[in-house]
C-alpha cells in the first residue's frame, strides 16, 4: 500500500512538472509575440508616391488606337449640359432655325483651316517635338498622328462650337469666336502631339 501511494506520489510530481515547463514554453511564447507586435506597431509604415516604369525595351511593331485631342469625343455623346462663363445653360434653350445656318458657316470654316493646318504644320510640330523629347519618329509615325487627328476633328469643333453662349453664337461676334475656337482647337493638337510623343519610348 505504502508503495503504491509513493509511486503514484512520483507520477504526480513528473506531470506536475511537465506541465510547468509546458507552461512556462507558453509564457516564453506569449512574450516573443507581444514584443513583435509592440515592434509591427512602432515600424513606419511604407509609403508607395511614385512607381516609374522603364520602356526601354518596348518595342512599336503597329500603330494602332487613338490619339485624343482633350475630350475624348465618344464623351460628347453623353453631354446635355455646357458650363459657360459659371453659367449653365441647356442645348435645348437654342433655337436651332436661328443657329443653324450659323453654325454650320463656322463649321465648315473651321475644318477647312485646320484641316490645312494639321497637313502644312503638324510635320513640323512633330520634329520639333520629336528632338526637344529626343526621340527618332519616321515619317509612318507624322503620317499615323495626321490621320488621327483628321478623324476627330469634327467632333472637337462640333464640341467647342456647342460649348459656346448664346452671345457668342451671333453674327456680330462670329469672328471673335471663330479666332478663339481657332486657337483652342490648335491649342489642343500641339498638347495631345507632346504627350504623344513624350510618352514613346526613348
């Protein structure tokens, strides 16, 4: 009997054991993960500003796609509605029978001078372009922009033509607005021309 007590005695004491150092294992632990987190807590956190991609190695074998002259045109479908001089005011508040013959006078005008603009002065444009960005575009890249911008061209006057007030839309300021939208449209080809060719690579 006496022996039984103190064996089971011993077995107590070696479980009693393993589980303390079981315990203290745990503990051990416990405090390893509260200093990595304290640690996580007190690092600065990584902040990404800015990722530069190299296009060293891109290589153009087609040109395809479009070369947008500010608004994308397939926008102007959805337009109801032109902010003028911080006033909004609606399509529908023209009468088109005053403004047709007008517009469509201005219209034409319009393309038909920049239509020679985009054929006598974008190659030039685009080789003053090319050597300020130092980069070597063969005529294939003149003749591609030309024809990019030829195909939006009725969209961007019709755009300017329609952002313009009621008073502008009279005869007696028609060459005002003519020499402005003139201006806006050349404006817009030598900026889409520059982001063109500043993003090719070098």
């Amino acid at each position: 009997m006496h022996s039984e007590l103190y064996a089971y005695a011993c077995q107590m004491q070696a479980y009693l054991q393993a589980q303390e150092r079981k315990i203290a294992s745990l503990e051990q632990q416990l405090a390893e993960l509260q200093k990595a987190m304290v640690e996580l807590k007190n690092k600065p956190m990584v902040n990404v500003e800015k990722i530069e991609y190299k296009f060293d190695q891109l290589k153009v074998e087609t040109l395809d796609g479009t070369l947008n002259i500010g608004l994308n045109p397939t926008d102007l479908q959805s337009i109801d509605e032109f902010a003028v001089n911080k006033k909004t005011i609606s399509t529908g508040d023209l009468n088109p029978a005053d403004l047709v013959p007008f517009r469509k006078s201005l219209f034409n005008q319009l393309k038909a001078e920049t239509e020679n603009y985009i054929q006598e002065n974008v190659p030039s444009i685009i080789k003053d372009l090319s050597q300020q960005f130092q980069r070597n575009l063969d005529d294939s890249y003149v003749q591609f922009i030309q024809q990019d911008l030829l195909k939006q061209l009725d969209s961007r006057i019709d755009y300017y033509i329609s952002q313009s007030s009621p008073e502008d839309l009279t005869v007696p300021k028609k060459d005002l607005l003519h020499e402005k939208i003139a201006s806006m449209i050349t404006t817009d080809i030598s900026q889409a021309i520059s982001t063109f060719i500043m993003n090719l690579p070098s």
